[in-house]
C-alpha cells in the first residue's frame, strides 16, 4: 500500500514539474511573439517584416 502511494506522489510530481516547463516555454514563446509585433509596429519598412519572417521560420 506505501509503495503504491509512493508512486502516485513521484507521478504527481513529474507531471507537475513537467507541466511547469511546459508553461515556462509557453510563456516564453508568446513574449518572444509580443515583442516581434511591437518590433513590426515600431519598424514599418517591409525589409524588417521579411527579416522577421525567415527568423521565426528558422527558429521553428
């Protein structure tokens, strides 16, 4: 009966901690997205928005 438990806190823990990295990366991506429009609203000239294009490609 412990060992079951014992498990079922470890999985509760790994998937919490995963779901934590998830989000983190989550959140990280949609800064990065945020900060790209602010960068195309700022920066109008269509050499910016193309530059911007093939980077996100690239990264992706």
């Amino acid at each position: 009966m412990f060992i079951l438990r014992a498990s079922t806190i470890y999985s509760v823990v790994v998937s919490y901690t995963t779901l934590q990295k998830v989000l983190k990366i989550l959140y990280k991506k949609k800064l990065y997205l945020i900060w790209k429009v602010l960068e195309n609203e700022n920066d109008n000239t269509f050499e910016s928005e193309s530059n911007s294009s093939t980077t996100e490609c690239s990264i992706q």
